[in-house]
C-alpha cells in the first residue's frame, strides 16, 4: 500500500500577484519508504508537508493518505485523519513544559478511547524507541535540543501513524545534534514507519534511501539510492 500519493497537486496562495507554491506535483511514498524532500527556501518544501499533512487543501489534484481520498472530507473528518494516520514533528518541539518526556508522549494518544495505562505503556515503548529510556521522567526544560526532539519524534510516532511528516526537524539543532536526530529517524524507517523529512541539508538528505528536490514548487529531481 502506499502511504501517500500526490497527483498533479498545485497549491496557489493568494495575494497580488498570487503564488503558485506548488505546481503539478506528483508523488508516491510506498508505505516503509523515507523520503527526504529538499529544495531552497521557498520552493514549496513547507507547503508539501502541509498539503500531504491534510494542514492545508490543495487548489488542484488529489492527495490520498493510506489510500483514502481526503480532499471530499470535512474539516472534523481531515482532523480525525491526522490524529489517527499521521505524526507531525516541526522545528520547533511543541512540547508541554510542566509535563515529564512520558507524559508527552502520552499525549500524543488522547481522544484514541485508551486507557490512561496503555498510554503510558506505549508512551514507554516509544520513548525506547528513539533512545531516551533514561530521560522519562525529565521534563523539557531539563533536556538538551536534541532529547527534545527525540520526544517529539515520540510523541508524533506513538500511535503508530502510516506516515511521519517532518518539517526541518533538524534546524534549530547543531550539526552533530542534526545528524543523531536523521540516525533516530534511520532505525525508526528499520522497524517500518514511513517518514517524510523536510530538510534544506544536503548532507543529511543523503543519508535516506530517497530524495525529491523541488524547484519553484516543481519536482526537480526524484533519487533513488
Ligand atoms: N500563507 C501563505 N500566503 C502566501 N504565500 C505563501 C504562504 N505560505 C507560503 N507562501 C509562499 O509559497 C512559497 C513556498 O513556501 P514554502 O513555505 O512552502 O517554502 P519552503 O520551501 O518551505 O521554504 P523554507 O526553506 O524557507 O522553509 C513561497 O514563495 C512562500 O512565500
Ligand atoms: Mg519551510
């Protein structure tokens, strides 16, 4: 199954002139894949994510998301989508200070009907997963840059979404942080969640199995490894 498919999708934003973020934009991501979309400031790498995110509607194409056509959904329908289908990590975290790592990733399972103790239970096995077993009962004021993006990743892959959407997940983290953040992101694409990293880095992008390069919110380039 694919976990995205972008087809023909053009994004205009208005304003005068009004700006054509993205233009006829096709794009596949199976599910298991881990894509790196690079590009220069902007060329639409932001307004990708937002519109494979279901954050924004496309003004043409269609976006599927696990196979299901969003763009006849409604406003509360589109929410339901990315809550269940889909992890968001930004640049900035976004996490909640007075709570500890756990809880944060806790969080990331409310409104699911589960219990307070299987959210804790899988908030544990995700904070395992991106490394930060011995920080779960800190709180984000107690971590450094790079745990507190790993408990973003947490919190955004905790219940288990067919896609992970990254954007600049590694700008406001120094290079050697940046680099660990992509080692995270590489064992979690090995145990089988689907990402799509956002990144101006080239070095970084290297490090995926697949980048896409936009242009003038065009498909530029499309490597495989
Ligand atoms: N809400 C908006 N209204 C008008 N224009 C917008 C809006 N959002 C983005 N744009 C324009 O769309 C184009 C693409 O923006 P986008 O944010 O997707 O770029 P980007 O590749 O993410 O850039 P960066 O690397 O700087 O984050 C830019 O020309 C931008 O100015
Ligand atoms: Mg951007």
């Amino acid at each position: 199954m694919n976990a995205l498919e972008l087809q023909g999708v053009g994004k205009e934003h208005e304003g005068t002139p009004p700006v054509q973020a993205l233009r006829d934009v096709s794009l596949t991501v199976e599910s298991g894949g881990f894509l790196a979309v690079t590009g220069p400031s902007g060329s639409g790498k932001s307004t990708l994510l937002a519109v494979a995110g279901t954050l924004e509607r496309p003004t043409r194409g269609t976006v599927r998301v696990a196979g299901t056509a969003v763009q006849a959904m409604s406003d509360t329908e589109l929410s339901g989508i990315r809550s269940t289908g889909l992890g968001f990590v930004f640049q900035q975290f976004h996490l909640l200070p007075t709570r500890s790592v756990l809880h944060n990733v806790a969080d990331g399972l409310l409104y699911r009907g589960i219990t307070a103790a299987e959210r804790l239970e899988r908030a544990t096995e995700a904070v395992a997963a991106v490394g930060l077993d011995h920080r779960r009962t800190h709180r984000p004021g107690e971590l450094s840059g790079g745990e507190c993006q790993r408990t973003a990743i947490a919190r955004a892959i905790v219940g288990e979404p067919a896609l992970l959407l990254a954007d600049e997940p590694t700008g406001n983290l120094d290079s050697a942080t940046g680099r660990e953040i992509f080692s995270v992101l590489g064992r979690l694409h090995e145990r089988g969640t689907t990402i799509l990293v956002v990144t101006h880095n080239d070095e970084l992008a290297r490090r995926t199995p697949r980048t896409v390069a936009l242009r003038d919110g065009r498909i530029e380039r499309d490597d495989r490894r």
